[in-house]
C-alpha cells in the first residue's frame, strides 16, 4: 500500500476534463467576488427576508458591465500570472488529463449498464454507463523526470499497459529515459521538457564520478563506464565526444 500513496496522482476517469474544471474552480470563484466587490454596497443593504428579483428597468446595465469586463480582465490577468509561475503545475494537468483520454478513448476499461430512476415515479428510466474497472495509472513530475506507474493485473489489458512508451512519448512531447519492470506493475520515466532542459558545453560539469549532460541527467561513469553515441549526420556528436574528453580528462 505504501508504494502507490507515494507514487503520486492516481488518474480517474474524470479527469478527461481535467484543465477545464480546475479552470472553472479557480476562475469562477474569483469572477464572482470581484463582481461582489462592486455591488458591494448594493449587497449590503438588500432586504434578504423580503427579497425579489430586480426588474429589467432596475438594473443599472452600465455598470453591471463595467463589473463584469473588470472581472474578466482580472482573470486574464491571473491566467498569465499562473502560465508565468507555475508553469509546470499546467502542463502535469494536460498530461494527467491526456492519460485519462488515453484509456477512455482506447477503451481499456470495463463498463456497466445501470437503470437511473427518473425525477418523478411515472417517468421513464434511463440506462447509463457506469465504470467498474478502470485501471490504475499514477502520474508524478519531480526533478525535471515524468513517473508514470501502471499496476499490472493479468487482465486482458496487461499487453497495452505494457508498452506504452510511443504513445508516452509522442502524447506527452516527453523522452522515455527509463522503464522498469516491478512486482505488480511497471514504471515509466521520461524526461519532461527537453527542450528548456538542454544546457550549454559550458554548464557540463564533471564531478563525484558523474557527468551532467542536462540539467536533471547525469551520467555516472564510474558505475557505468560504456556509452553509445549515435546519432546523424551534424547531431553534434563530435562536439559531445570533445565535450566529455574535455571535462572527464
């Protein structure tokens, strides 16, 4: 049990509409009160135990949108100020999300049909799809790495869950560095943004036996002193190879 509470968020079916629903938890809330804080005056003297709803000619139509343009604009501002700092925080949730869709749209759960009763006692009931099985995925970033842990059943899904790593990949813009096979399920690691996480020759650094080829990656050459080097033609392989001689030597 220990093992999956540390191995991060546990991807629900919900979680398709993941981005969207965060958004309007976090947005919505603040709408509202800044739009409060307008009317706040309004508000405060309104009569709530003999209180009706405000006629057209009431409504002072101006101002309500000076309010609500306000609001808007003080969202949008929160929106940049979240994509500013915190950053990764957003891209986990499109990926937890995009691992949601990954299961839903392959179909790699079971289902059942279950009657919903209507509002009133004479009306017709409805069949819906209710999810009995769906499988145990965790998503964690930590350190610049993607964790991935997937439970491995014997179910007729255990083949698809087993190789993951191309769809990972290309889904998640994210470089399989890692894939470990364990008692009960298998662990995917990728590395996350490998773009904002490339450095220059000058940041290479050598030391305690290991060499740091990006900001979160560094090989161990005492441990693992065998590299293979590949790459076409103008990757840098020749600048890579001076690179480590120079540092290592």
């Amino acid at each position: 049990m220990k093992q999956w509470l540390l191995s991060g968020k546990r991807i629900r079916p919900s979680d398709k509409d993941l981005v969207f629903h965060t958004a309007v938890s976090i947005f919505l809330p603040v709408f509202i009160l800044v739009v409060a804080l307008f009317h706040a005056k309004t508000i405060s003297e309104i009569n709530w135990q003999d209180f009706h709803l405000p006629k057209a000619g009431e409504i002072n139509v101006p101002y309500l949108s000076i309010s609500c343009i306000s609001s808007g604009v003080i969202c949008l501002l929160l929106v940049l100020v979240i994509k500013r700092y915190r950053y990764d925080w957003i891209k986990q949730l499109y990926h937890r999300q995009k691992l949601a869709r990954m299961i839903l749209e392959n179909k790699w759960y079971e289902a059942k049909q279950v009657k919903s009763e209507g509002i009133f006692k004479d009306s017709s009931s409805r069949t819906r799809e209710k999810i009995s099985y769906f499988p145990k995925v965790y998503y964690r970033m930590k350190n610049g790495l993607i964790q991935i842990r997937v439970e491995i059943t014997l179910g007729k899904y255990q083949e698809q869950l087993l190789h993951l790593e191309k769809k990972l990949e290309s889904g998640l813009y994210c470089e399989l560095t890692e894939k470990e096979l364990k008692d009960s399920y298998v662990e995917y690691t990728l590395l996350y943004d490998m773009i904002a996480n490339r450095i220059s020759i000058d940041e290479v650094q050598a030391k305690s036996g290991k060499l740091r080829l990006m900001k979160n990656i560094w090989w161990e050459y005492d441990k693992l002193p065998h590299m293979l080097i590949a790459g076409g033609t103008g990757g840098g392989k020749t600048y890579f190879i001076l690179t480590v001689d120079c540092q290592i030597n």
